[in-house]
C-alpha cells in the first residue's frame, strides 16, 4: 500500500487501511519533521498539535477512496507572522478542499465530454462521489 500512497506524495507514510463493501478508507501521515508557514514562509519544527483530515481521492477499483491524513499544526515561530499557528499543507490538495486535485481534474475531464447530471451519475459509478452543482461549480472555477 506504501507505493500507492508513495504516488500521491512521496512524503507521505502509509499507516493503514480499511475495506468495506463501497469504500476503502487509507491513513497516512506526514514523514516531515517541519513545515513552512504559509503566511511568512518560515520553517518550524514546534508542533502544536495534530488533527485528522480527510478527504476524497481517485477511486480504486471502483470502490470510493477516502484518505485520512494525520495531520500536524505547528506554532509559527516568527515573531512578526500574523499568524501564531499554522496546519501543514500538500502539493496534491487545496487548502481546506475535500477533493484531491486528480480528482478534480478526472471530474472536469468527464464533465467537458457529456451533461452535469450524466457526468455525476457516470462518476458517481465509478467510485467519486459527486453532485451536478459541484460539476457545475468546478467549470466555472476553472473557465
């Protein structure tokens, strides 16, 4: 599972999975010791705390994944940052998005070729949940 995960980021660890009937739920975490405030650009090393984020990826043989990234807060040490803490981000996923950016970009790729709701109804069978509105939503964000 590590080189599946390894193909999202290469700095993420894989920690484990779960399998039902619909979905496969992964857990991973972070291998970095640090990260870089998004506000000043400074490195910290000072964790503060740690929280669950989970979001959607591709699906995986047509079971819906979801990813249950274990992620850490830090303190900002910059004593002039506007922002005393800060999450960790990743290349693969906006900020605050519940969707991965492969994913977002396989919903656009099918939605240019056929109607919003066809588009949801042939996604949603293929393991990615998703409704016309985001489908709409989506193109004009990305127009």
């Amino acid at each position: 599972m590590q080189w599946l995960v390894s193909m999202l980021d290469p700095e993420l660890l894989y920690l484990s999975h779960e399998l039902t009937d619909t979905e496969v739920t992964i857990h991973v975490q972070s291998k970095q010791s640090s990260a870089t405030c998004p506000y000043c650009g400074t490195s910290s090393m000072k964790v503060h705390s740690q929280y669950v984020r989970e979001f959607h990826d591709l699906a995986i043989q047509g079971l819906q994944t979801k990813i249950c990234l274990h992620n850490k807060k830090y303190f900002c040490i910059n004593p002039d940052c506007p922002k005393r803490t800060f999450a960790q981000r990743f290349d693969f996923i906006a900020y605050k998005a519940k969707k991965t950016d492969r994913v977002q970009i396989e919903i656009l790729r099918v939605a240019m070729e056929m109607s919003s709701v066809s588009a949801s109804d042939y996604l949603r069978n293929h393991g990615i949940e998703v409704s016309k509105s985001v489908i709409c939503e989506l193109i004009k964000k990305n127009a």
